[in-house]
C-alpha cells in the first residue's frame, strides 16, 4: 500500500490534474491521495494559499476582498470547468466567500486550498473524499496530537479503498481548523502513511528528487538515488530543502521509507529515502554536500582548562541565559570553541563575552567571524580507507584554507568551516573529488 501526496506544483492547472491521475491509475498501490492546494502555474503566478492569506488580510482591517476572492474563485472555477464539471466547487466557493465576510479565521481560511482541491478531485476521479478536519487532531493550541491523529486516519481511510485526503490543516475536538506551518500538506501526508503503515510514502512534487549539491552552485548536480532518514537530516539542518522538515518524523519512526519523485517526469525514478543504510547495499562515500554561512566562533583558551571541572558548563550558562544556541563545540586540550549563529551572537556579543569573562576568567578570549560551514554527509564516509585524506587534498588544492574541521559524533558527516568567500568554492571541490 502506498499513500502519495501531490505538492501545489502538482495541481496547479488541469493539464497537471491530468498527469496526477495517470500516476494514481498507473499503480493499484497508490490507495490514499493527499493533495496540497493549487500552485504556481508559471513564475509570475501566485499560489492558491497566498491568495487566501491575502483574502484574510483585508477582511482582517475590514477591507473589500472582493478581488482577491475573485482570483481564488476565476482559479478553481477555471480548473473545475477544464476537468469538466463546472460547477463543481461553486457551493463550498460560496460558503467560503460568507465565512470570510463573517470574519472566520485565518486557518480556515487559509486550509479551504487543499479542501477545495480534494473535493474537487475526488468528485473527478470518483473517489472517497476524507475530510481532514475529521482524522488529523489538533488541541485547542494548534499543537499537532499525534496519537489521536493516526488512530483516526487509520479508521477513517481504512474502510475505503482508495480516498483523498487534504494535507495542511485539521481541526481540534470542537471541530474549529488549525493548519501546520507553510508546506505543511507533507505532514499530513506523511502522518496517513504512518497510520496506514504504508510500505512506501511517496510524495510527488516538481523536482526530479534530491540533488547532492544545491544546484543553484552546481547546475548539473546529480541526484542522489538512495540515502537515509539520518542523511537526509544533517543535510536540510545545513540548508538543503525539497521537503518539510517536520514531515519525516512520522514516516521515519514507523520505518517507512519515502520516495521523492517528479509528477512531470514519472519514469524518473527519483530519490528513495530509506530507514536504514544497509537496505542501500554499496554506500558512496559522499552522499551529498551542504553549506551553510553566518557562523561566528568564541575561542577561549585557558592554561590547564582541561583539569577544570565545570568550565564547558559555566561557558554554555551564559549562552543559556542569553538565548543563544551553540551550534557546534571543538575542543582543544587548553582550548574550547563555540560556534554560534553570526546574527544571533550580534545582539547580545559585549554582554556574553563579559559574562564568560567573568565566569571562567580565560586567559585570552576572542571571536572569530564569517565562517560558512561545509557538511560532506555519507553513511559509508568511515566505512572507506583514505576518504578523509582525500576531502583535505581536495579543499587544500583549490587554494582554499581550513579554519576549522569537526567529525559529527554520528559517523555520518564532516563538517569544515572555511571562510564564507570560499563557500561554494570549497563545496564544488568536494563534488569534483567524490561524486562528479
Ligand atoms: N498550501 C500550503 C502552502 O502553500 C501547504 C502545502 O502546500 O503543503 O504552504
């Protein structure tokens, strides 16, 4: 069984509609369908959801919204008519249209993309339409209530055999809607997965999966075929993005693997992201590379730090105590080193460096700025004689110094800081060494 959720590319006009519906008809598999609202159809076009947040906007300040709504309704009218059935959503379209006017609120307004985009396609498609508002549980905060949520998709999309699904929002037990954040719809789809216990959660979208290198640094990046959930991880928190962070934790705890594909080119099979690095079979050393600028380090050095019981946890108190993350921590033997986000440490610099100062009285403390960190992330990284040897020749032969290295604790990445100029310099020599 597999669910598949289509992203707003994927649904933006009828000509998508229609690749869409090959897709699910291709495979008697694909049972459950989670639908994001209608997006961009070209650059300069707006997607469904922003028109609604605009809708809310003016009537918030109790402004006309009569053109906003007049885009969001000529759209669905538009797509409606194309598929055949024009007249489709002009009832929901017209409660839509009061609910707003009788000030409802923003989360209901902003979900009506996904609603309006599932009934419509179940109504073509002649299938079940499962509400969300009904199966995905929020409480009366907005928080997500996960257990609730997957008992009640498992008991509402099982009695079907096929159904669709809105993604992005549900509703809390009194029935009033709740959205998750922006690109949320791969949440939910990831949450019907899980509660279905699918055997592959496929989440379709206008990318042909997930390149090694961010392409805007290296056009002809090649995708990656296969890699895991703990990959896929150190590489978005190092700024690669094709899908919502916070949609792998449903898949990835119910040891479902997820594949990313292209609705305009299904042949391509795509990227697999899989639970565990031994269902990948021959690891690459480097699955992907990330980079990431802004990073600011306070080195401390201290004779015999290293006797003085206490020292790491007096620094990190006076980050705590002034809202500061550290993102990384090398040590030395008489040094320690924290990494912390540039714009961050800018706010509160003189008040943290007195405050350490005072703490641990180091005998010499500075800070060093404009560091971009480089992350070279692979399950068989270590598993390879020579790999870390090569990753130094490769940076220092493009002329570019190292300020900093560390091997995160996971065995899965290496992370080099290097000046923030050299960024993509330092990132196209690794992809020149390992993977090109
Ligand atoms: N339609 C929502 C958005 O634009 C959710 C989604 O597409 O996943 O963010």
């Amino acid at each position: 069984m597999i669910v598949a959720k289509f992203g707003g590319s994927s649904l933006a006009d009828s000509d998508v509609f229609r690749q869409v519906r090959g897709i699910i008809e291709d495979d008697p598999q694909r049972r459950f369908i989670v639908v994001s609202a209608p997006g961009k159809r070209h650059s300069r076009d707006a997607k469904i959801t922003d028109m609604l947040m605009d809708c809310h906007r003016k009537a918030q300040i109790g402004q006309s919204f009569d053109v906003e709504f007049a885009g969001v309704y000529g759209r669905f009218r538009e797509l409606a008519t194309q598929l055949g059935m024009p007249g489709a959503l002009d009832e929901p379209l017209g409660e839509l249209r009061t609910a707003i006017q009788e000030g409802t609120t923003r989360d209901y307004i902003v979900s009506r993309g996904e609603y309006l985009c599932a009934r419509l396609m179940a109504a073509w498609m002649n299938l079940p339409f499962v509400d969300a508002r009904d199966v995905v549980r929020f409480n009366r905060h907005g928080r997500l209530m996960l257990e609730d949520t997957l008992r009640l998709l498992r008991e509402h999309l099982l009695k079907h055999e096929r159904a669709v699904l809105p993604g992005f929002y549900g509703a809390d037990s009194e029935g009033a809607i709740h959205t998750f954040t922006r690109g949320g719809s791969d949440i939910s789809g990831a949450l019907a997965a899980a509660a279905v216990d699918a055997e592959l959660y496929e989440n379709w979208t206008d990318v042909t999966g997930f390149r090694a290198v961010d392409p805007r640094i290296i056009p002809d990046a090649s995708f990656i075929s296969t890699l895991t959930y703990r990959e896929l991880r150190e590489l978005s928190y190092m700024g690669a993005s094709v899908m919502h962070e916070e949609a792998i934790f449903p898949v990835r705890h119910a040891g479902i693997p997820t594949s990313i594909r292209n609705t305009g080119n299904p042949q391509h099979p795509g990227t697999l992201i899989l639970p565990s690095p031994r269902q990948i079979g021959r690891l690459p050393a480097v699955t992907g590379i990330a980079g990431k600028r802004g990073f600011s380090t306070i080195i401390l050095e201290k004779n015999q730090m290293n006797d003085e019981i206490g020292f790491g946890r007096k620094v990190l108190s006076v980050l705590e105590e002034n809202h500061l993350n550290f993102e990384h921590l090398p040590t030395g033997i008489d040094a320690l080193c924290v990494m912390v986000n540039s714009q961050a440490l800018l706010k509160v610099r003189q008040k943290v460096l007195d405050e350490i100062e005072q703490a641990v009285h180091p005998d010499h403390i500075s800070v060093q700025e404009g560091i971009a960190l480089v992350a070279c992330v692979g399950a068989g990284l270590f598993r390879m004689h020579g790999t870390i040897a090569r990753l130094f020749s490769a940076v220092s032969e493009s002329g570019i110094p190292i300020r900093t290295m560390f091997q995160a604790p996971s065995e899965l990445s290496i992370i080099i800081g290097v000046n923030e100029g050299d960024l993509e310099k330092a990132i196209i020599s690794i992809y020149d060494a390992f993977i090109r």
